[in-house]
C-alpha cells in the first residue's frame, strides 16, 4: 500500500517541475517572412496577442546567416517569442529567385517549426503582408490558405511536401503565392514553381487547379473555374471531387486519364439544358477545353525544366536504371503528353450526365 500512496505522490510533484508559460506574458508567432537584401537576411514576425488595447507591430531581426533571423531577438520584444505555434512562413521573391537552400535545411534542422506550416511566396514587401495580418484574428492568414487548399484553387503542401520534392528525385518544389487586391486584402495568386533551389516560373489560378487536379487526392481534387464559351459566353464550373490515373504507356508517351464531377454554376441563356443532346455538347466543349489547357501547362513546364507534377518519380518507380540527370536532359522534354478527361455534371443538386 506504502508503495502506491508514493507513486501517487510522485505523480503530483512532477507537474510542478514544468516551466509555466502563461499566454498573455508570451508573444506565440503565427507567420514568419524571410527576405534577402544583399548578403543579408531579414525576418519579420506576427504574432497572436491577448490584449486588445495593445498595439501590434511586427518584430524584426536581420543578419548575415538565416539561423540569425529564424528567432527574432527577445531583446526588442516586452514579452518572451514563442516559436511552437508557426503556421505560416512568407518568403520574398526576391530570396525565391536567389535560393531556398538555406531555408530548407533550417527547416530540417529546427524542431519547433512544424511540418504542417505552409510556406508561401509573397509578390507584394513582405514587411506589408506580415503587418496586415494583425488587423484580423490570430492565425488568418493560416486559415486563409488552408481554405483554399480545402476549398479553392490551391494544392495541398506544407513544410513537409516541399522538404519532400525539394530532396527527392524526380519532382520540383512548387509553393503557393500570396498577393494584394486593390483594396489591400490579401488573395492566393497562383503559384510558384522552382527549378532545383531558385523560382523559375508562377503559375494563374487556373493553372493552379489544373496542377491541383493531377496532384491531390481525389477528396481534395476541389476548386474553381471559369472559360469562355461559344458566341463569347463565359462558362462557370465547381470541381467536387475526382481521380486520376498517370501511366508510362512507353519511354516516350505518358497518359492522363481523369474523370471529375463538376457542378454547373453559370450557363448561357440561350439553351435548354435539360435537352440531353445539349447537356452532352456541354460536357464535350468541357472536356476538350481542359485537355488543351493541361496539355498547354504541360508544355510550358517542359520549356522551362521544371517538373512540379513528378513524372520523373513516376518514371523512376518502373525503370530499376533510372538516373536523374539522363532523365531530365534526354527523356522529360521529349515526354508526349495524351490527357483524357472524363466529364460527368451534377446539375442543380441532381446527377445528370449525357453518358
């Protein structure tokens, strides 16, 4: 019995020894942005507070290392800067274009940055995208991108994708890109898409989804789109859910089989879509209007050597001889691209489809 009520005793006492930090006496950074000036790095933080009488302003470091800016210095903060809860790192385009190198291996390194941040490439000073996320809730900027990796235009990624495509064979890394409206709120604008550590080339919102659909997962092969259509009149359409399949049918000839549910939000006027025949040249001008573009994004990333979908993994994955460096310079821009897309419309709540 003696032994148990100690036990007891013990499990008490240790809570005790934990370091207590209590919310409101800690600044909990929600974004980092990193920019590059030179030889130097700058970083600007924002973080969650609790006082609302308080006015909020960005804490700011610079140095000659990214290890030196990676914690802005406690000395110009009233309150200790908590690292544990980054969700969002915002990097220039001006470091994009230089290298990435440095942040990726400070990622690796530094255990308090979670995997599941999303790291993200500011057009706009980056000092001004960080400063307008403390006119709104804690962690916005966090949600604003999740949303619309969930919901919209945007692929999943995070830390953890970009640590993956960035030291694994046969990809390249591809990050979401933040922007200004003329209101000064910020949108997602595409992406960005790297050759080896520098950013090679952005990407629209369109092309972003197209990229979305032959990356995510079925559940989250989401977003929106909208094209101009016969007699100039503008198609507008929600992707809901899909799959794909991406096969080597030779060396030299990929194929793309997709098929996508779609939910009709804006049609002409001029035409009955309850007529089958109607609803059937619908979904064909559909399908033909995503093959083209896929196949024109495709072509792009083959003139620019950027392989952001991974065809170079695929391709790896069936070829026990496979060498990076023979397959980028021989076989990816020689790749013949054949995309099959398969059109199925839910319309008004109700499956209708011309099959």
């Amino acid at each position: 019995m003696k032994k148990y009520v100690s036990l007891l005793l013990v499990c008490f006492l240790i809570p005790g020894c934990a370091k207590q930090e209590i919310i409101d006496r800690i600044k909990i950074v929600q974004s980092i942005g990193l920019d590059v000036q030179g030889d130097t790095y700058k970083s600007s933080i924002s973080y969650a507070s609790y006082d609302k009488k308080k006015r909020l302003d960005p804490i700011t470091a610079e140095a000659l290392t990214l290890p030196g800016v990676w914690l802005p210095q406690n000395t110009k903060s009233d309150d200790q800067v908590v690292l544990g809860q980054v969700r969002t790192i915002v990097i220039s385009e001006k470091l994009a274009r230089k290298s990435i190198s440095d942040l990726a291996v400070n990622l690796l390194r530094d255990p308090t940055i979670s995997n599941n941040a999303a790291i993200v490439i500011s057009k706009p000073e980056i000092s001004t995208v960080i400063s307008k996320t403390f006119r709104d809730p804690p962690f916005y900027l966090a949600g604003l991108i999740k949303q619309n990796m969930e919901k919209g235009n945007t692929p999943l990624t995070n830390a953890h994708y970009v640590l993956d495509q960035f030291y694994g064979d046969g990809q390249d890394v591809y990050v979401p890109v933040l922007n200004l409206d003329e209101n000064g709120l910020i949108f997602m604008d595409g992406l960005g898409v790297f050759k080896d550590d520098k950013l090679r080339l952005f990407l629209t919102e369109k092309e972003s989804l197209l990229l979305k659909l032959l990356k995510d997962k079925p559940k989250s092969m989401t977003g929106s789109y909208e094209f101009k259509w016969k007699n100039d009149e503008a198609v507008y359409f929600r992707v809901l859910h899909g799959r794909r399949k991406i096969l080597f049918e030779q060396n030299d000839h990929v194929t793309i089989s997709l098929k996508l549910y779609l939910q009709i939000k804006g049609l002409p006027k001029n035409k009955n879509y309850d007529n089958k025949s109607n609803l059937l040249e619908l979904e064909q001008d559909i399908k033909q209007h995503l093959t083209n573009e896929i196949e024109v994004m495709l072509k792009k990333f083959q003139m620019n050597d950027v392989d952001p979908i991974g065809f170079g993994e695929i391709f790896r994955s069936n070829h026990r001889n496979w060498n990076e460096q023979e397959f980028k310079k021989d076989t990816y821009s020689k790749l013949y691209f054949e995309v099959n897309p398969e059109i199925v419309i839910l319309y008004s709540g109700v499956g209708v489809s011309a099959q």
